[in-house]
C-alpha cells in the first residue's frame, strides 16, 4: 500500500496554528481536535516548521509555566518529509530512523498532508483483517474476493 491511499482517505484537512499563539493555546487546539501534531505557519502561510504533543512535554520539562511560552520558541523546524509514492512501509522505516511519530507527504515541492504513526497502524490493520477474511475464505472452499 502507498501513502496516496492514507492521504486520500483522510477525512480531516492540514490543521496549523501561527508561532505567535502560546502553548496552552495548542493544547487546546489539540484537545478540541482531537490531534496531536499541528503545521506552524507565519502570516503568509509558509510553512515555518511543526508543534506536537512531544515538543509541549519536552518544554514542560523544562519550564513549569507555559502560559507565556510561544510557539516560535518550541516548534520543530527540521520536519521530516516523505513521498506521496512512498509504500507504508518505507513511511515505518522512516519513523523509525528519525524517532517520529509524524510525516510531512509531499507531492514533489507541495505538502499534500500528514501520516501519523496511528495512520500506519490503522491501514496495516485492515490490511491484516481483509487477509484473514480472504485465507478463511480460501480454507473454506469459497475462492477470492
């Protein structure tokens, strides 16, 4: 399977917050969406680097008030990229030499969307359960679907 099929069936678009906002402000972005990963973009839209769940840990660490703390000051700004032909696994092996748990798909110079490690797991199984169907099927004496 290739990244397009992840990128494709995802229901929800790139979520992104301005550096200027403060940590408890993607917190709560985070909470209110559900996610834990946001594109951090100046004024013009481009796209200056990423905030996770980790880089808020990391900071809390460190610092026992995150009410003053920007996102400029915690964002991640080598983002970790693949292809939007990538196959998953070259994706796992990806995230697993850099430590991530989030991919920037690009198609050539355009971010097309975000994988997730959770992505990943939720495609490898459905994978798995349409193989089982398919072998029981097979063993039963009804064919392929």
């Amino acid at each position: 399977m290739f990244v397009k099929t992840i990128i494709e069936d995802k229901q929800h678009g790139l979520i992104t917050i301005d550096p200027t906002a403060t940590i408890k402000d993607v917190a709560q972005m985070f909470k209110r969406e559900q996610i834990g990963f946001a594109l951090v973009q100046d004024e013009n839209k481009k796209l200056i680097g990423t905030i996770s769940e980790r880089d808020i840990i990391h900071t809390l660490s460190e610092r026992v008030d995150l009410s003053d703390v920007l996102v400029a000051e915690v964002l991640t700004i080598n983002v970790v990229t693949c292809d939007i032909s990538d196959t998953l696994d070259t994706v796992r092996d990806i995230m697993a030499a850099k430590r991530t748990r989030h991919v920037l798909v690009m198609d050539k110079t355009t971010l097309v969307g975000i994988v997730s490690i959770g992505d990943l797991v939720k495609h490898s199984l459905n994978e798995c359960r349409v193989d089982t169907i398919e072998m029981v099927d097979y063993i039963n004496g009804q064919g392929y679907h």
